[in-house]
C-alpha cells in the first residue's frame, strides 16, 4: 500500500513539474511574442513618424520659401526640430545642399572643365586634400576615357584586384567617391559637410548658407577674412539680392565679380527625420528639391 501511495505521489509530483515546464514554456512564448508583436508595432510606428518628419519639412520649405527671395540660416527650416510624443519622440533637422560644392559640376559632359573646377582646387588645397582628386572626379563623371594628370579612367580601375569601369557620368551618392581614384574614409569625412551632388549643371552657390571654407575658394581674390566677414553680415543680415555683397567691407570690388558664381536662395535641401518611440528608433534620411508649392525626391534612404 505505502508502495502504491509513494508511487501516486512520484506521478503527482511529475506531472507538477511537467505542468509547471509547460506554464513557464507558455508564458516565455507569450511574453516572446508579445514583446516582438510590440517591437513590430513601434518599429512601423517610428517609421510612420520619420516619414512624417520628412513630410513636414518638405512642407515648411515650401511655406518659408514661397514667401521670400532668399534663403538664409535665419529661417526657420535651419534650426532643428523636436516634437515630443507621448511614446516617444521626433526631431527633424534640414540642411541646404545649394550652399556646397556640386562635384557634378567640375567638368562639361564633353571633358572641358567648368569654372567649379578651379574653385574645387582652391577648396581642396586650403584642407589640405590632395588636388589630383579634383582631376579623378572629372574623369569620372565626363563622358569620355581620356585620364587627366590627376585623375583615372577605366585603364586605371581595369588594372584594380577587382576591376570595374570607370562611370563616365555624374555621382549619384556621395558614397560612390569610394569607388573614385584616391579617396578614403577620412577624405569624404572632411568633405561630407562641404560638398554634394545634387542640383543643376553649373549651380550657383548660395552665399547664405555656404560654409567659410567654400567661400574663401570663390575666387582668386578671396581670402579667410572676406569669408568671416560674410558670415558675420549674415549672423544677423540675409544676403537677399547679389548685389548686397558689395555691401561687405572689403567686397565692394570682388563682390562684383562674384555676381556670376553666387546665389542668394536654394532649391535642394537634405532632411533627416529622426524618431523614436519607447526603445525604437527609425531615421529618414531624404534630399528633396523644392519649387514652389512643388517638390520631388532625390534620395531616399530609411536606417
């Protein structure tokens, strides 16, 4: 009898243990599941949000542009912004890319170079980068195969451990420079804040939002100080027709010269929408081209 009672309760007490691995198995998966279907649900919702962000500084744009001549880092659009959710959170920042050097604007499809590709040589020597890459962006993005001094064509990227062709047409990405003869990470870290390769053949640049870098290449004539002088005219005054420049001690002459290479408002602006909600974070990285109440999409990357 006691045999058959301890027996009953060896049973009893493995089918405890069974029930309690079965309950402890359930509830992990629920709680598994449950935490995934919540990271599912607030990843689509930072998505959402990004997307939104983009939305509303394609729409702030289109509402500050529409209404002046110029465009300027005292607008509204230059200053980042942040929404707090009850979740989480939405930052939104917009830089101008018509204040940078287009290095699809170095060279004319049939090989000769534009008047960008001196101010390109001026801007790389004063950081210090080699001008020989301002040769390699040429022939990379014109249409022929014949390798300036600096440069390379195909018969250099053909000889490479692993060959490729050289372009022969513009940039689509700053990225792509890495494909580029000479170029490495710590040469497009420098030049990622000063260049791009978005806007129109030949783009004027916008004096408004141009670095001090940029500016100080111009012209032969320019130097350091004339381009501190202009960002600080523009700290409290935008530059809102060419011919203000002359206004700035020490431009009334040069700033004459300049009419041809500067512009005063921009039309292509790089948007990084910035969300999170509860642990979940989603940035949309977007360039889009503003005209009027019109825009478009140039890039479009989601990380």
């Amino acid at each position: 009898m006691r045999g058959e009672k301890g027996f009953a309760l060896v049973i009893t007490l493995i089918i405890a243990a069974l029930l309690v691995a079965v309950t402890t198995g359930f509830i992990h998966e629920v709680y598994v599941e449950t935490s995934l279907n919540r990271s599912f649900t607030d990843a689509q919702q930072a998505s959402l949000l990004a997307d939104s962000g983009v939305a509303g500084g394609t729409r702030l744009l289109q509402t500050i542009l529409g209404s002046q001549e110029y465009s300027s880092l005292l607008d509204k659009w230059a200053a980042p912004l942040e929404i707090p959710d009850d979740k989480g959170t939405l930052r939104v920042e917009i830089t101008e890319e018509n204040g940078k050097l287009n290095l699809n604007s170095l060279v004319f499809p049939n090989g000769e170079l534009t008047e960008a590709h001196p101010m390109a040589v001026r801007l790389f020597t004063a950081l210090k980068i080699s001008t020989d890459l301002c040769d390699a962006v040429a022939d990379w993005t014109d249409i022929n195969d014949e390798p300036r001094p600096g440069g390379a064509e195909t018969t250099y990227y053909k000889s490479l451990p692993t060959p490729y062709q050289a372009k022969n047409a513009t940039l689509d990405t700053l990225e792509e420079l890495r494909m580029v003869k000479g170029f490495d990470d710590k040469t497009l870290e420098i030049l990622n804040p000063l260049v791009t390769v978005y806007g129109d053949a030949q783009t004027q640049i916008n004096v408004n939002t141009a670095p001090a870098e940029f500016l100080a290449a111009l012209s032969e004539q320019m130097t350091p100080e004339l381009a501190r002088r202009i960002l600080e005219y523009r700290k409290t005054t935008p530059i809102k027709n060419k011919g203000e420049i002359t206004r700035i001690p020490g431009l009334e002459g040069i700033g004459i010269g300049l009419q041809t290479k500067i512009a005063v408002k921009g039309s292509i602006y790089r948007i990084l929408s910035h969300a999170r909600v509860n642990e979940t974070t989603r940035t949309v990285e977007a360039v889009v081209r503003i005209n009027g109440q019109q825009s478009s999409v140039l890039y479009w990357r989601e990380l």
